[in-house]
C-alpha cells in the first residue's frame, strides 16, 4: 500500500460507465493503482455507481448570468472534489465521437458558469486533464483519426483549456471490442469473429499496457513541466 504524506497530490478519477465489470470500469481502476504508485491519493467518482444525475435544471441554473450564484449541494459538492484534485482522468466508451451522457452532463451542471469558467482569474487554473478514451473501432479503421481530433478538438481545447486547465490530453484506446469492428469506404459496418484464448488474453493485455503508457507519459509529462 503506498504511503502518502500530508502534502500529497490528489488524482480524481472520474469513471463513466454503467457497469462496474465494464472493460471502461477496469482500465479506470488500473489507471488509479497506476497513480497511486505514483503517489496521488485517489478520489474515485464512479458517476453511475453514485446516482449522478446528468440532467442540468433550474437549481443549477437559476441565473445563467450571475456568475455568484449559488448551485444545488450536489454541484457545489462535485466542485469541491474537483478544486481538491490537482489531475482530473475521465475514462469513458466513446459514443459517437464523444463522451457518454452521464460524463457530459456531469461537464454541464459542475462545470459551470461562474466555477469553471467565466472568471478573469481561472479557478481551475494549474490542474491537469487526461481523457482516456476507450473505442470499439479497430486500430486501421480510417475514422480513428478523425475520432483522435474530434475528441481533442472538444475535450482538450472547447472544455479543458476553455476552463484553465495548464494541460489537457486524450488517450484514445482503439480495439476495445473483442469483435474487431471497422468501417469500410462505403460505410458498411464489418465485424470479426471474437478474438479467444491465448488470443483474446493477448489482444487485452495489450489494451492495459495501451492503457498504462497512456497514464506513464501523462505523469512524464507533470516532471518535465515541474
């Protein structure tokens, strides 16, 4: 068990999948043992696993203007965590080129106008962002490259730098199916057989070191700008 002391780094890892035995669930607790070794106390926000409820309303937005307003408890105690994190991992399906309702709406009613943004000052100002990001497309599927710049171009620079963040990263992690799937140029939708045994065991263990280095380069990262 790794041993931290009273000025130790907060890692908030956020996991939005509805199922706990989810390929998303295990790479995010692979992902805090990886910063636990690391050293980060690990603040795990399981989004379905504690009821969040993506739905932005009225409490929360009861002026979208006054930026000192006050939000509902359950916003105000989602920004607590986030103000006491010094790196924020989301891990996540992508759905359609992006991330799953239950995450974005997360984004929507915590990261609100007056919290995360809308501020001459940055509140998030110095925290670091990672996205890891888990994809049923295979490795030559011709739109990996579109879905790379697509989550960039809307997770790094419309969220993470539009909040402050000094760094934000996306760690896309093709191949997640165990039937490989792509599209081909006439947007035909083609499914492999199931990958199995030695296989299978392989294909996976890839993924976690995919997984793993994705995180490794993200805490390099934090060194060399320290």
């Amino acid at each position: 068990m790794p041993q931290h002391s009273s000025d130790a780094r907060t890692a908030l890892v956020v996991v939005a999948h509805h199922r706990s035995d989810s390929l998303t669930a295990h790479t995010a607790r692979r992902a805090a043992a990886r910063l636990e070794a690391a050293g980060y106390r690990i603040d795990l926000l399981d989004l379905h696993a504690e009821g969040f409820d993506p739905r932005m309303n009225v409490e929360d937005q009861p002026d979208w203007g006054n930026r000192e307003k006050t939000y509902s408890d359950e916003a105000h105690a989602h920004m607590q965590r986030i103000l006491n994190a010094d790196v924020v991992v989301a891990v996540f399906p992508v759905y359609w080129m992006s991330v799953p309702a239950v995450l974005k709406g997360w984004i929507d009613r915590v990261w609100n106008y007056g919290f995360a943004y809308g501020r001459s000052k940055p509140r998030l100002a110095g925290k670091r962002m990672l996205w890891l990001a888990l994809a049923g497309a295979t490795a030559d599927d011709p739109v990996a490259g579109a879905m790379q710049s697509a989550l960039e171009a809307n997770l790094s620079d419309g969220i993470a730098y539009y909040c402050g963040f000094d760094r934000s990263s996306v760690g896309l992690l093709l191949d997640a199916e165990e039937r490989p799937q792509r599209v081909d140029a006439e947007g035909r939708l083609l499914v492999g057989e199931a990958a199995a045994g030695a296989e299978r065991e392989a294909q996976y263990a890839d993924f976690d070191r995919r997984a793993e280095k994705f995180v490794d380069e993200f805490l390099a990262d934090e060194l060399v700008a320290a």
